[in-house]
C-alpha cells in the first residue's frame, strides 16, 4: 500500500493506522460515489471516496487464493 498525501491529511491517516505497507482489505464500497468501508488491522474505517482514492492498493496473494 501506498499513500500518495501530504499534509493534515496524511498525519489523519497515520493516526488511524494507515501507513505505507500496513494490510488494509476493503469491506465495502457505497453506490454513486459514496464511502469506503475498510479494515485495518483490528480497526474498521469508513472514509470517503476522495480521501480514499489516495490510497494505492496492491492485492495480496491471499486475497486472490
């Protein structure tokens, strides 16, 4: 995973736990636009779809297994 912010919104997702090569999995995705509902680690997070778009995810071999 990478994180492509700078700023009040990258210290944000430090403090959520969000950092670069953390596992995030992606529980939800709302309709028309709406947020991101992801877990990571043992936390869940719902973010909206602009602050999610700077997440980069690469898939896991476990998520394709």
């Amino acid at each position: 995973m990478a994180i492509n912010v700078e700023g009040e919104l990258k210290k944000r997702f430090f403090a959520l736990g969000l950092k670069e090569g953390t596992h995030i999995q992606v529980l939800r995705k709302a309709k028309f636009g709406g947020p991101m509902h992801l877990r990571v680690g043992t936390s869940e997070l719902i973010l909206r779809l602009k602050e999610a778009s700077c997440i980069c995810l690469v898939a896991s071999l476990a998520a394709t297994n």
